[in-house]
C-alpha cells in the first residue's frame, strides 16, 4: 500500500503540551552533527594555529575551503569585514539545510518508526524521523530568522531612522516639503508609498524562502515513496538510486540558494541608500567649485 508522507510532522514525544515531532528529532541530530564537527575542528585549530604549524590533512582541506567562501562571499559584500561578519550566519544556515537534506535519504529515515493493527495488519503511522525540511515549521522558522536578522544588522550598520527610511521615507517628504517644488513632492510621495509597498515585499522575502526549500524538499520524499512503492523485488533497490543521487544534488543547489539570498539580503541591509537632499546638496557643491 502507497503510503505517502503528510504535509504536517507526526508528533513523537510530549513534553507537557509541548510536542517533539519526528522532523525536530532530525533536526536535533543535525546540530548533533555539526556540533561534534565544530568541536573536534576547534581542537586542530587550538593545537595548529598558536604554535605556528602548518595544518595538515583535514585541517588544511577545510581552511582551503574556508578561504574559497570567503572570496564567494566577498563577491557579494564587496567588503571583507563584512564577509567575516555574515559567514557564521550563512555558512551554518547552508551547513544545516545541507546536513538535514542529506540525513533524509539515509536508511531508516521515513521508514522505520511505530503503529499499530488495522483490520489483521501492522501499519506503520509515525516514522521516528523525518527530514527536518520537509516541516514547513522549520523553513519558515529560518527564513523569518533571516530576514529580522537582516534588519537588526541595517539598523545597527546605518543606524535606525536611516534604515526605516528605506522603507517610510518621511526624510525625503521633509526634503520635498522643504524645497516647495511641486515635482519634488510628487516624486517623494510616489516613493512614499513604494516604500510601503517595500515592507510588504519583506513578508514575501519570508514567504519565498520557506515555501522553496520546503517545496523542493518535500516533493523529492513524496518521489522516492511513489518510486519505492511502484517498484517490487531487487528493483527497489537499484532503480531509486539515481533519483537519491539527483536528490543529494537538489539538497546541495537548495541549501546554497537559501544561504546566497540570505547574504544578499544581510548585503542590501547593510548598505546605506543615498538621501536625495543630501545628493543634491553634494552636486551643487561640485558645480559651484567647479
């Protein structure tokens, strides 16, 4: 019988009213992971770096990797400072959704779990682990995460009145006002409500994000389900491999398109947009020197 995996995470466990659901369990592992990762990383770089010896092995291949995302990121900031500040967030965002896409085609994920007898049969109702991924609780959860992340560093970057006037550009009204000219009021209340428009594009920001990942996610469990059940004998096992060898590809393309727009909205965040007043002021400057 074709079971196929529902939209929402089956809850495993409860902790009082608190539900730990079988895509929290994958997660959790994930950070697992990457936690006895960064700890044994932690203890080359600590037995290396301060006695001036050249890393080897591992140590070396992960620097060079390092210094390769470093010049990727330093593509998009065009600022160094700022590449070093934002690779925490991205890289362990692209490390996580990597991690968590890979862990779902391993064996056992999906498909081994507890039920209970239907009509004569054991039926399999929960699996005990589920990509985390494929909950849209997760996708959303780290997609507002960047997106308000995004925001505290352009208010702290440019300061704050600065950076709400991207959005509500009450400066540039004052500006127009100021200058009495009919074209420059028009201009500043078009912009004024663009500027609106804006904060509405900041809840599609975190709509996009979370419905890609979970979209692409989920729709790669559902595939291999329909193949592995269409699929009978020793064929269940060779035929599937292509479409998880196309799925560990999806996984790698999906974490770095959710890390890249992360950056690139961390970027935009960070960098100051030009006052028309004061760009103004500068060109009649520049002319009467001229």
């Amino acid at each position: 019988m074709l079971i196929l995996p529902p939209l929402a995470a089956e809850p495993i466990i409860h902790i009082g009213s608190f539900a730990i659901t079988n895509s929290m369990l994958n997660a959790f592992l994930a950070t697992l992971l990457l936690s006895i990762f960064a700890f044994f990383l932690n203890l080359g770089i600590r037995k290396h770096y301060p006695k001036n010896i050249a890393p080897k092995g591992l140590l070396n291949f992960f620097e060079a990797i390092l210094e390769f995302l470093l010049g990727y990121l330093d593509g998009v900031t065009r600022d160094r400072k700022k590449s070093l500040m934002f690779l925490p967030i991205v890289g362990g965002l692209f490390l996580f959704i990597l991690i968590s896409n890979w862990m779902g085609l391993l064996p056992g994920t999906g498909s081994f779990g507890y039920g209970h007898v239907v009509d004569g049969h054991f039926a399999v109702i929960e699996p005990i682990l589920r990509p985390a991924n494929t909950d849209l609780n997760m996708t959303l959860a780290m997609a507002v995460f960047a997106v308000i992340l995004s925001h505290f560093f352009g208010i702290f970057t440019i300061g704050f009145f600065k950076y709400a006037n991207k959005f509500i550009k009450f400066g540039d009204l004052y500006q127009a006002a100021k200058s009495l000219s009919p074209m420059k009021m028009m201009v500043a209340f078009i912009e004024f409500f663009v500027g609106l428009i804006e904060v509405f594009s900041e809840l599609a920001k975190m709509v996009s994000l979370s419905l890609r990942l979970f979209g692409n996610i989920f729709a790669g469990e559902v595939l291999l389900t329909v193949i592995g059940s269409l699929i009978a004998g020793y064929g269940a096992f060779f035929i599937p491999l292509p479409f998880m060898a196309l799925e560990i590809l999806v996984g790698i393309v999906q974490a770095t398109v959710f890390a890249m727009l992360t950056l690139v909205y961390l970027t935009i965040a960070t960098t100051p947009v030009p006052e028309h007043g004061r760009e103004e002021h500068k060109a009649a400057e520049h002319s009467q020197a001229g």
